[in-house]
C-alpha cells in the first residue's frame, strides 16, 4: 500500500466508526432503558479514563523521568 491509501484508511475507518455511532442515537432515542443508559455512560467514562492515563499521563510520567524529575 502506499502513502496515501493509508492515509486514506487511517482518516476513514475513525469516521466511519464515529459517524455509525452517532447515527445509532437516532435509532435508540427515547426507547432506551435506564439501565443501558447508565451502563452506556459508565462504559463511556471508562473509556475516557484509560484513554487520558493510557495516552496523556503515562508518557507525561516518563517524558519526567527522562528529564530528570
């Protein structure tokens, strides 16, 4: 493959995934027990989480560590 599929393919497939998500709201909406509501915003929280120690603080820690702090 080359540069610009790639590309292409890195650009498409979070938009895809994002645009699918968003359009399962309209299907979903008002007809959502509360129970896979809350179930839905914990899953959401915790994905949130992992990704801000996975991706920000974690390598915020060792970019420290290298410097010397």
């Amino acid at each position: 493959m080359n540069f610009l599929s790639e590309t292409a393919i890195g650009i498409l497939l979070p938009f895809l995934g994002t645009t699918i998500g968003a359009a399962a709201v309209f299907f979903i909406k008002g007809k959502a027990n509360p129970h896979f509501h809350r179930a839905m915003l914990g899953f959401a929280a915790g994905v949130m989480t992992a990704a801000s120690v996975w991706s920000l603080l974690i390598p915020a820690i060792d970019m420290s560590e290298q410097a010397g702090g």
